[in-house]
C-alpha cells in the first residue's frame, strides 16, 4: 500500500480486480441502461427509503466520505463517534486539531495516516478556495466544484460526488463497488467499462424518465439507518432519485449480489436474462 494516494480514491481489493468470473447478460444492455428506472422502482418497492446518508452536518458526511474509503460503515462509524466526543466534528475544530491527534482519533477507519492528511489537505482547499465556508463551496457550479474536488489528495469520482450529493445536493450518482457488481451480472456493463461510462448511463436513464416512471405504489418500509439530519434534509427530486438508487444499491449488493450471488428471493431476480454461477471475490461492503 503507498504512503500517499494521489488524486485516487484508495485502490480496489485484489478479489474486486478478479472479477473475470463475474457473469455478464446480453449485450443489448450496455449502452442505454433503459431498465434502470424499473430496477429503482422494484428495490424501492422492496425497502423504502434508506436514511442515507447517517450524518448530523454536512461537514460530518464530509469526513465520512473520507473515512468510508477501504474499509466497512461500522469502522467509520467509531472514527466519527470519536471526533464527535472529542467535539472535532467542525471545519474549524478540524482546522486547528493537531495532525497526529486527527491520527488518533480516526484510526478504527484504517489507513489513518493517509485519511488525516486528506481530510486536513480539505481544510486548507476550502480556507484557500472558499474562505472556509461551505455554503459558497456548495453554491460553486457542479462541474467546476467536482474537478476542483478530484484535484485534491485522496478524492477520487466516488468520494468527489458523494460529498457533492449527499452533503451539497447537487444531482450527480455515486457509483460503487456494489452498484457495478449489478450492471455487470445483470449485464449492463462489460468489465472495463469506467466509472464516468456508468454515472452517465445511469443518470440518464434516470434524468429523462417521466416522474410518475419512478413512483411506487406501495415502498416498502425496511431502512439500512435509522433517519438523521441530513437524510431528512431538503433536497431536489433528481438528487432524491440518486440517493436513493444508490443506496438501494447498496442494500441488495450487500443481502444478494455477494461475492457468490444468491439469487434466490432477489428483489432484482426476475430481471436476470442468463444463470448466475457468479464466484468473484468483490470489494469489503462499505455500508
């Protein structure tokens, strides 16, 4: 593992990079992702809305989204509980803590020296950029704000456009390990196919369906988080649609589309075109 990480989110695990066995559908699939808004509506129909993202502010999902990179929510979870007790969970708290306290503080997250740093390089990108204000770091433009943010060290798309979504409110999907273990068995997506390719097909899919496409009947009621602050928050209905599809994502990646999928009982099973043998190793579940 290198002592620095630049301009990248941490690299996948070894078993994500073995994902040859992973199954593919057909490929009529792979370019319009048209079933992508009946895939949202049967996994909202299954759980309802996830509460996500867990946060009191926006500066806690910050951190979070940091802290979330190689490693599972429960160890994040401890880090943030310990900023929180240590009264550090504040752009100015987190200004003037000293860097090995940080250290400390966030080691249940893994890789703490490296999150330290990053979370402090943040800090000074938004004293520099925007006079430590988050409200005019938010208010900034959505393409602008996203490569300012994947300059930064330890920011890559997914940590970048989860701090835009779901601390910001601005409409950009979150792509995961999870969310292109689905596309690829379901397939979606071939096993190149790059991050940008599969934020695009999705927000398409989703942006320029009719609002009565991605309404259910009857959501089902079966939360991964209890509700918080900021996943009660206001926020656009585009950006709504994005959080919760990725989270649902999450939620049926975690319970069926394992490493070895079990199928059987899969809110997402009467979509699959081919068998499932599927026996690759995936990436550690984040949430």
């Amino acid at each position: 593992m290198p002592t620095e990480l630049s301009n990248s989110e941490f690299p996948p695990s070894p078993g994500l990079r073995r994902s040859a066995a992973w199954i593919t559908g057909p490929p009529d699939h792979r370019i319009t992702g048209s079933e992508i808004p009946e895939y949202y509506t049967a996994l909202l129909s299954r759980y309802g809305p996830q509460n996500w993202w867990p946060a009191r502010s926006r500066f806690e999902v910050i951190v979070g989204a940091y802290l979330t990179q190689n490693t599972n929510w429960s160890n994040v979870e401890k880090a943030l509980l310990n900023l929180r007790r240590a009264r550090k969970l504040s752009v100015a708290a987190m200004r003037s803590i000293p860097l090995d306290e940080l250290e400390t503080l966030v080691r249940s997250s893994g890789y703490f020296r490296q999150k330290a740093r990053n979370l402090k390089t943040f800090i000074s990108f938004l004293d520099e950029r925007y006079s430590g204000s988050l409200r005019r770091m938010f208010a900034a433009p959505t393409v602008k704000l996203r490569a300012e943010l994947l300059e930064l060290n330890g920011v890559g798309p997914e940590t970048a456009d989860s701090i835009l979504l779901y601390a910001g409110n601005h409409p950009v999907f979150v792509v995961d390990a999870y969310t292109r273990r689905v596309l690829l068995r379901h397939g979606f997506i071939k096993e190149k196919t790059s991050y940008e390719e599969i934020r695009a097909m999705i927000e398409r899919a989703i942006s320029s369906s009719g609002a009565e496409s991605l309404i259910v009947k009857e959501s089902g009621s079966d939360p991964r988080h209890p509700v918080s602050r900021m996943s009660s928050s206001a926020r656009t209905e585009l950006a709504q649609h994005y959080n919760e599809l990725h989270a649902l994502m999450v939620r049926v990646g975690n319970h069926y589309c394992r490493a070895k999928a079990i199928c059987e009982g899969c809110p997402l099973q009467s979509f699959l075109k081919t068998p499932t043998r599927a026996t690759a190793q995936g990436a550690p579940e984040s949430y």
